[in-house]
C-alpha cells in the first residue's frame, strides 16, 4: 500500500495544531486542539507537560474521524514552542509544570550570567546574548527556588520534545530548538562545553541532539496503543516552532523575511552563517532546520497576546463580542488612532529591549478618543514592535521587498493593511494556515526522502493569496508615531522596576 499522508504537528502555547500532507493533491487537512496556560504572577508562565499529551492523543483522534485510519501515514515531524525547560524523572515523567518562552522570574540570573562571563565571550560561546526564556536562567532559578525539582531531574528536554519522548522512548531534540537554550554552541552546531562546564551543568540531563531532518525514532507499541497511530512510523526532528514556520512559509533563501503573529510576534530571516547581535537587543540567531542554514530572529512576547487581552477584556462587558467585530471597530478610525500609541509590554518584552520589568502603556489618552481608537491603536503598537524587529534585521544587511506575513492577523485585511503601511513594504498572505506545523511536516517529507529539497516540498504546497501595498500617506504617518513610540520606551524604561515592585506589593 502506498503511502499517502505526512504528518507535522506544533505544540503551541493556546493548542497544539496538526497539518496533514496529502502527497497525492498536495492539500493540506488541519486540526487543532486548545491548551490553557498558567500564569502564577505578572513573571511567570507554565504547562504541564501531561497536557500536551493528552491534548496530542485528542489531535489524532480528530485526524483519524476525518481521514479513517492513519494506516497510509508515512511520517510525523514535530515542531513547537521554543525556550520552554521541561524537567523529567528516570521514569520520564516531569517534575514540576514547564517553564515557558515568556516566564520572566529569571531575570536576576541574567544579570549573573552577565557578571560571570563577557558578553563577547556568551557571544562567542552561543552566538547569542542571555535572555530570561533560555534555559540557564531558568536553571540557575532553580537551583535558588526549587533545588528539590534539579535533584529529581534525570533529562531535561524542550516542549515539542517531550511529545517525541512519549511517541518514540528517546530523549532526543534537534538543533533548531538546542540553539534556545544557551547551552548550545549555534556557530557549530552542538552543545557548547565551556557553557556546561562555567555553569556546572549535569551534561548527563541534556538530551541527543541531531539535525532537523533526521529521523529520531519510531512509534512505540505503547504510543501507538495511546494514539491510535500505526506502530513503526518514523517521527523526525523537526524544529521549533520559528524554524519550522519559516520554512512553512517558503523562507528557504536569502532575502525573505517572514512574521508570525500568534501570541507572540516573531520576525525572521535566513542566513549562511551564524550572526551575533553585538548591541544586545533581544535578537536571536540560532539553527535553521535546513542542515547548514541559520537564522535571526525579534521576538515581542505580547503581539497577538495583546489583542487577546484587550478581546478579553471587553468581552466582559459584551458576550457576542468577536474579533471581527473588534477589527470592525478599529477600522471606523483613520490611521494614526487620533495620536494614541500603545506598548504592547504585557510581560515584558524581548526585542529589541530584552527588559523582563517593562509594562504596557496607553500613552496620549484624551476626551478625544473613545474605545475604538484603543483597538486600532493596540494593532497599531504590535506593528510598531514587529518593525523594531525588522529594523535591526536590516541593520545586518538583511533586506526584502516584501513581507510574508501569517497568525490570526494574517486573516484580517486591516491588520495587513497596517502591517504594509508601518512597514512601508508589500505584505503577502499564502495558503498556508499554520506554518509551523506545515514546515514540521515539509522537514518530515524531506528527511524521509518523500521530497528532494525543500524547495521542491514548498513549490508543491505553498501559494500566495492576497498582496497589500503600503499607502504611502500612511507610511509617512506612521513613521512619525514610530519614533515618538520608540522614544517613549526610552522615557520610561526607568519608571518600570519600581512599578513592577509596588505591583507586586498590591493585593
């Protein structure tokens, strides 16, 4: 029986999304399941692992409903959030909840990282600058907080791997996802040993690491009487969740750059070599998931995050509230929200300002503007922050002429709209609905030899759909709100600590 089906699957921090690759039409059948996240304070964000699971188990079962039984499935690669620092007995079972991408508690520990070694030589040694979601920050807490946890612990994995645990036995990820724990020596594609032995870290908890598509092993007996999956199916390294969305949206050369706007906002392009960001702005450069690729990447921890809370928010006073009509209503405002600038720093924020204490803001508020100029002005402000992010990119000479942009925003016209004009560039949609999981599963077809290159696998499934220009009126507006919007952070930035304290201080 030929095989049919291709398997990606993205463990995100709101669901955990399937996207199935039919070889024969080159469609693409999804599902989703949703997961709830934790948020103990205004710094800390976990899951429990065991959740995952289940929701994975539930994932399948919609798949199997809709296409029969998974009999014609040829491979599954896996793809998620990244940063999250999973601890696991000798028996495989965590510890205490994962710590998330977004949880800020470490950030003392940074400032200890940073006395202990250069930034040049944290650069040298990872490529990178340390930042609260790594994994050593989030180690080094633990070991003040939970020494108990660090004790227990026999491996250490990230999120989308503890799923491969569960599907194959193996404590295994792969370098796309190694490269965001500041463990990781990006530059040459392994574990960095001066980081594990400067920070006496148990070189025995760190798990196997590969290249993205090798297979790391195959369904278990045990999970696939769990899932419901044919026993022996090769299950692929994959990527994190950036890695794979990138290559889910076809950034496979130079000169493209994409954004995702989920919970967070990312903005990313591909390189040849390993960059290292000098001026310590946040940025990431880790390990593409096409072997001998790197990329960069901003990340704002509150883009999609914030109009979810604003959503929230205002859904307590209105029960049919949707987020169409929401988009409806900021789209009753004309551009520039009557001068209203928000900072989109619900839990601090990452690029270009890496500053766990920084808080969001509605600045130049008046009898002038109503609720509608707070919509638009929140969508207006994530723009912003995506754009800080495009900004440095250029400065390392990475430029495009256009945008690929996906995420809940990529199925409104005006965020697209406002996307094109703040960054005075062409914004492009594609078919593609979940790039990462899409790409995990492009990386699974690749590494099993169902496609010869990913760029055979991207010109199969992805196409573009809609194309927005940026009106230059608007851009020039926008430019002028960039700058005061980037001053006010400047402003500000000395006000936070004591405001994060007094926060903490009020019940």
């Amino acid at each position: 029986m030929s095989k049919k089906y291709i398997l990606g699957v993205d463990l995100g921090t709101s669901s955990i999304k399937a996207s199935l690759l039919d070889l024969e039409t080159h469609s693409i059948l999804r599902e989703s399941v949703e997961l709830s996240v934790s948020y103990p304070d205004s710094f800390s964000a976990e899951q429990n692992p065991e959740d995952w699971w289940k929701g994975f188990c539930k994932l399948i079962s919609q798949l199997r409903s809709r296409v029969g039984d998974l009999d014609k499935l040829s491979a599954i690669g896996l793809s998620g959030q990244m940063l999250g620092l999973v601890l696991l007995d000798k028996k495989g079972n965590p510890v205490r909840p994962c710590i998330l991408w977004c949880d800020q508690r470490s950030y003392q520990e940074i400032e200890e990282i940073k006395e202990k070694v250069s930034l040049e030589e944290l650069l040298k040694y990872t490529a990178n600058t340390p930042l609260t979601g790594y994994w050593l920050p989030k180690i080094l807490w633990l070991r003040k907080h939970e020494p108990p946890a660090l004790s227990q612990t026999f491996k250490m994995l990230l999120p989308k791997d503890f799923l491969r645990l569960k599907l194959t036995g193996t404590f295994t990820t792969e370098v796309s996802d190694a490269s965001s724990t500041f463990l990781f020596d990006v530059s040459n594609r392994r574990w960095s040993e001066k980081m594990i032995d400067l920070f006496e870290i148990n070189r025995d908890t760190l798990p196997q690491v590969v290249e993205s598509p090798e297979i790391t092993g195959y369904v278990t007996p045990q999970a696939s009487l769990e899932t419901g999956l044919p026993e022996g199916i090769p299950v692929v390294g994959g990527g994190g969740d950036q890695s794979s969305g990138g290559i889910g949206l076809g950034v496979i050369h130079p000169g493209l750059v994409s954004c995702v706007l989920g919970t967070s906002g990312v903005v990313m392009a591909q390189t040849e070599e390993a960059k290292m960001d000098h001026q310590n702005r946040g940025l990431h450069s880790f390990c593409y998931s096409i072997p001998g690729k790197w990329f960069l990447m901003g990340c704002t921890l509150a883009a999609g995050g914030s109009y979810q809370w604003l959503f929230n928010s205002l859904a307590k006073l209105d029960k049919d509230l949707s987020f169409d009509k929401l988009n409806s209503l900021a789209g009753e405002v004309s551009p520039g929200s009557k001068g209203l600038v928000f900072l989109p720093y619900l839990i601090g924020e990452r690029t270009p300002h890496s500053d766990p204490n920084a808080r969001g803001v509605f600045f130049g508020l008046s009898y002038e503007h109503d609720i509608r100029h707070m919509i638009r002005s929140v969508i207006e402000g994530v723009a912003f922050s995506q754009r800080e992010s495009v900004e440095i990119l250029k400065s390392f000479s990475l430029t495009a002429q256009k945008l690929t942009l996906s995420g809940g925003a990529a199925r409104s016209p005006l965020w697209c709209q406002v996307m094109a004009d703040v960054m005075d560039m062409e914004v492009e949609t594609t078919n593609i609905e979940d790039p990462a999981s899409t790409g995990a599963a492009f990386i699974a077809g690749v590494g099993t030899g169902a496609f010869a290159s990913f760029s055979e696998v991207c010109e199969n499934f992805i196409q573009p759909v809609e194309h927005y220009q940026p009106d230059k009126r608007n851009s020039q507006l926008y430019q002028t709100l960039f700058e005061k919007y980037r001053a006010l952070y400047q402003v500000l930035r000395g006000f936070y600590p004591d405001f994060v304290s007094l926060q903490k201080e009020i019940i």
